[in-house]
C-alpha cells in the first residue's frame, strides 16, 4: 500500500495518422521489439492503453490511439474530454513520406485544440517520422520547414512555443530513442536532485562522465559530463548505447531461452588505451554506465565505489515531495564511503564523499 501510494501517474497520448508508425515505435522502446520485427503489427483498433512502470514509481499511463478517421472523429467528438482530460504529454506522430501533408496538418490542428481546452498546460513533442525515407543531403531542410508548418499550427491554437518540442525520429538509428529520452526526461519529478547526486558521485569517482539507464527500457534518464569529455564529437553516443545495450538483450534472449524484458546483465566493462567504461546495476530499476581515464587502480575503485552508492541512490524515489526530501539533505550530499585502490590493486578505505 504504502509503494502503490506513492507511485506516481502520468498520462500520455500518442497520436497521429493512421500508418505514421505510432505502435511500431511504442513496440520498439516498451516492448522489446527490433525494427524488422515491427512489420508484423496490425493497426491499432480505437485506443490500446498500456501501464508501464518506469524507474520504480512513475507510472505512464499510455494511450495509443488509432488514427484511422472515424476513431480520430470520435475522439474529437463523443470521447472529448475523456481522451483529452489530464494530459501530461501528448506525442503527435507525423509521417514524412505521407502524401496527405494538409489533411495530417488539419488532424493535427483539430487534435491539439482538443487538448488545450481540456489540458492547457501539456508538453507536445511532434516527431516527424520515418526521416530514413528522405534522402540524407535534404534531411535537414525538410525537418525544418516541416516544424515551422507544426510551430505555426501550434501558436495558433494557443500553445506556446515552450510546450511544443520538435523531433526527427526513423526506427532504423538511434533518433527514436534520443526523442523517447527527452519524454521520459520531462516526465520525470525529480530529476534535477537525481542529478546533483550523480554530479557528487563523479567528483568522488573522478569519471568523465556517468549515463543514467533505465533498465528495463535501456532509455537514458540523465547523464552528468566533466571535464574534456565535453568536447566528445559524438553527440549520439548515449542513444547509440541504449541500442546497443537492447541488441545485447536480444541475443542474451536468443541464448539463454527467456524474453529479452526479462533479461539481465552484472556488469558490461570496455578497457582501451584511451578510456575504460563499465555498466552495472544501480538501482532495482536503474543502470550506470561510467567512463574512466584509463587507469586500472581508478577503475577498480570505481567499481567498488559504485557498489557503496547504491544504497543510496536506492532511497531516490520517483515522487516530488521524495526528490524534495533528498534536496534537502545538505550541499555536501549523501554521505557516499569513497574507496580507493593501492598500488598493490587492495581497497582501503579513505572516509567519505562529503568529505572531499
């Protein structure tokens, strides 16, 4: 009861044509689909609703509403405010190779004017999807003036351009799971004291940067980046992680004979001459990823401290008044037992982060 309490909901429409690939990309991010396999899937027939937990606590309340005519009519008529009522998020599919671009600019305009009589203060995030279909050397032009389409249709029905965010996804690269990440990242409370605690953990560690996982989904919820790793050229490299890290699910799945949702790792580690990175459990529904100088002794105490943190970083909760709670513990943080390797590679103890 007292876990059921504290969960929090979130309510989340994904909308768009019928065909733009709406529950392909739902498949793909909470189900453990790969994009060759989404060609199976049928039409989605009214509105399929889904509960998913995420990070523990927060619970996204999923609506998949099918976008055939006569479902968006209803929507938009009988189904008014029961669809459009306490909206945390609302996520318009637009597909890019669609040869109907004005009646799917109308869908859109009759949708969000729904949305902002019943929940005037709900995030948009369009994807303009399927980007693989338009050739690489235009990609960018035609993004553009499409979000300057959406952008206009958006202020005219009373949005602000704050509450509308822009996105071009493809279920073939690592696009869709930068959008999804920047969804979950709004969604999430109390993101910014999960952060200060990770700012705390890689001063202790002296990381060059620490990735945030969800475990079940592989999303990232945040990342904290130090020093020179800020000029890292690879934008997408947390994306690019994520689906690797879903690929790896999959053939674990293949191996050991289970669903990839059920599968799981210790630990991932990555030693060059230029770095060293390794991947572990964080939380119950968390994992870190960590990038080290390459230092054998530094990575070893990074592992080590890793482990001392989780208990920690286990009281995070995904309920505002909690993320208030953990703000409140003091500027030096929580009190995280650092480790350090000796020269013979023995862990001795050397007191605490707050310490430092």
């Amino acid at each position: 009861m007292e876990r059921s309490k504290r969960q929090k909901q979130r309510k989340v429409l994904l909308m768009g044509r019928s065909g733009a690939g709406k529950s392909s990309m739902r498949s793909i991010i909470f189900s453990n689909y790969v994009a060759k396999d989404v060609r199976r899937l049928g039409a989605t027939v009214d509105v399929e609703h889904s509960n998913i937990r995420f990070m523990g606590n927060l619970m996204l309340n999923l609506w998949d509403c099918g976008g055939q005519d006569s479902f968006v009519e209803s929507y938009l008529s009988n189904q008014r405010s029961h669809v459009f009522t306490s909206v945390a998020v609302m996520i318009f599919v637009f597909d890019i190779s669609s040869r109907e671009a004005a009646a799917d600019l109308l869908s859109f305009a009759s949708t969000i004017r729904a949305l902002y009589e019943f929940s005037p203060g709900s995030k948009i995030f369009v994807l303009i999807h399927k980007m693989d279909l338009v050739p690489a050397d235009q990609k960018a032009r035609v993004f553009q003036q499409k979000a300057i389409d959406v952008r206009t249709t958006c202020e005219d029905e009373g949005f602000q351009s704050q509450q509308v965010d822009f996105w071009a996804t493809s279920i073939w690269d690592q696009s869709l799971y930068k959008a999804w990440t920047q969804v979950i990242y709004f969604l999430v409370p109390n993101a910014s004291a999960i952060e200060d605690m990770l700012r705390r953990l890689a001063d202790l560690l002296d990381a060059r940067e620490l990735i945030l996982y969800e475990r079940t989904t592989c999303l990232v919820v945040t990342h904290i980046t130090r020093d020179a790793e800020q000029r890292n050229p690879y934008n997408d490299r947390f994306e690019r992680i994520s689906s690797i890290l879903k690929t790896h699910k999959h053939s674990m799945a293949k191996h050991t004979g289970t669903m990839a949702s059920e599968v799981s790792f210790a630990e991932l580690q990555i030693k060059t001459g230029d770095f060293m990175f390794f991947i572990t459990r964080l939380t119950e529904n968390t994992n870190l990823a960590v990038v080290m100088p390459s230092d054998e002794a530094s990575f070893n105490a990074a592992r080590v401290n890793v482990q001392l943190a989780r208990r920690e970083f286990s009281h995070l909760d995904i309920v505002e008044k909690r993320g208030k709670d953990v703000q409140r513990q003091g500027k030096d943080g929580p009190a995280l037992e650092e480790v350090r390797m000796a020269d013979d590679g023995e862990a001795s103890s050397s007191g605490r982060a707050s310490d430092r």
